[in-house]
C-alpha cells in the first residue's frame, strides 16, 4: 500500500514539474469555490445597508394575530383578486372606510400569498402607517420593495454576482438612483425582469403615504412587470389614479363583512369562560348587533 501510494506522490510531483501551475491553479479554483458565496454575500449585505430598508415583518406578525381564524377568506374568492392572483392583471385597489379592517384584509393575503405562492415567485410587501414618519414616504416604500426583491432573487440564482455588481456600481457612481422613487422604479423593473414569474406586491394603507400620487406613478410604471395589491381609503386622487384597473370596494361586501364579524363575535364568546354559557341565538344577535 505505501508504495503505491508513493508512487502516485511521484508522478503528481513529476507532472508538477512537467506543468507547474497545475496544482497551484487546481488549489486556487478550488479556493475560488469556497470563497465565492461568501463574496456574493457580503455584495448582497452592502447593498441591503446601502438601501437601509424597514422591515415589515413584525408589523406582519402583529396584524396577523388580530384576526380571527376563517375570516377574510372571501377575499380570495372574488373575481378580482383571483385574476390579479392567477393572471396578468397588474394592479388591485381594496378600498374601504377608515376602520373597515383593510389592514387584516392586507395581512391575511400578504399570509395566504406566503403560503401558497409557486416557488418562483417572489412576494415583497410594505405597510404605510401615519404612527411611523419613515413608513409614510414613497421612496421608504420602494427601498423596501427593491431590497425584499433583490434578497429573494439572490437566494435562488445560480450566480447573481452580475447582478449585485451592477448594482453596487450604481450604488457607488449613480446613487442619486436610489433616492428617488423613478429611479428606484426602475430598478424595481429590472430586477423583475430578472424573476422567472411576476412579482408579487402588497402595499397596505397607501393613503397614509405622504407623496402618494408620487408612488402610484413609480408603481404604475412597474405595472408591466410586477402584480401589485394596495388598499386604501377611497380618496378621490387614489381611484382617479387607478381608474383603469380592476377594484374591490369594501362598500359593496356588506354580507361578507358581517359573516366576519358574526364569526369575530362568536369566537371572542366561546373563548370567554364567563361567556361560554350564553346560547346561540344570543351569540347571533351580538353579530348582528356588531354589523
């Protein structure tokens, strides 16, 4: 055994001498290898603090535990979102009064497009809320979207490094890009351009964003490229906006609201111990009551 293992030491060093940089150029590729993800990584880290963007998870989780199990699905039933969901239709407007539970609305499908979305899409989402300065700014709202994009595009390219180049570049000799939402459109078209089906969008509360009109037309712009779902108060600038595109007005899903309510009333009183006792028919007129 020491011999043959000797002796294949010995034609490695012969052909070593033969071809010097054989070894060394195996030894670097195979360090190149190693080190290459790390590289990705630390381009993808530098480009995320570049963008700084809010994160919206935790304002995800603590809307989601506001609703009730079983509620909001109607939702997903209407005509409207599943053409948004399921085709090319570009833009969705949910709108309602202030306090019609359009936020809920917002969680549940930013959950529901979490659990059931294929594995090449990619979802991003963002809540605008008047209690969060950042939060109410259209170039805060697309920041966000491109880093959700750009991360989750990163995580499933065989190399993305073409990608995070250009955009450090940019970072670097163009940044004046990332500060306004026309530029930041743009990018958020070109990374689309990059996802193998269209992204998919969830901005809630798009009333409370400061330059709203400014976002509406950096979004329109994207339309091509991604599906986008917003709720909002029904101000007039809002609709005009999105006038030609397909909606869904809360004013108009009277029954499915209260069956929500009914199911919210019920299951409030049936984990109420003190409550527990009351019969059914009282468990109805408290939702009806409730409407």
């Amino acid at each position: 055994m020491n011999v043959g293992l000797d002796s294949t030491a010995g034609n490695i060093t012969q052909n070593e001498r033969q071809h010097p940089s054989t070894a060394t150029n195996y030894m670097m590729s195979e360090d190149e290898s190693r080190r290459k993800p790390e590289a990705i990584s630390e381009k993808l880290d530098k480009i995320l603090c570049f963008l700084d963007a809010l994160d919206c998870t935790t304002k995800q989780k603590d809307t989601s535990l506001l609703r009730q199990l079983d509620t909001c699905t109607w939702l997903f039933s209407t005509g409207e979102y599943k053409s948004w969901r399921d085709t090319s239709d570009s833009f969705l407007l949910l709108h309602g009064k202030a306090g019609a539970g359009k936020t809920v609305l917002a969680s549940a499908a930013i959950q529901d497009l979490l659990e059931t979305k294929h594995k090449e899409e990619f979802l991003a989402y963002f809540y605008c809320d008047f209690r969060t300065g950042r939060s109410t700014s259209a170039v805060e709202v697309m920041r966000s979207v491109v880093a959700q994009l750009v991360a989750s595009l990163c995580a499933v390219m065989v190399d993305p490094e073409d990608l995070l180049d250009d955009l450090l570049k940019d970072t670097n000799n163009r940044a004046e890009l990332f500060y306004n939402v026309k530029g930041l459109s743009r990018y958020l078209s070109k990374i689309a351009k990059l996802c193998p089906r269209k992204p998919l969008i969830v901005i809630d509360a798009l009333d409370e964003c400061r330059e709203v009109e400014t976002l509406l037309d950096g979004l329109i712009i994207t339309g091509g490229d991604v599906r986008t779902f917003v709720t909002s108060r029904p101000h007039q600038n809002i609709v005009s906006m999105l006038s030609h595109f397909p909606s869904i007005s809360m004013d108009r899903m009277a029954n499915e609201l209260s069956s929500d309510i009914l199911l919210h009333v019920t299951n409030e009183l049936d984990s109420c111990c003190r409550l527990r006792t009351f019969g059914d028919s009282l468990k109805v007129s408290l939702g009806t009551m409730s409407d």
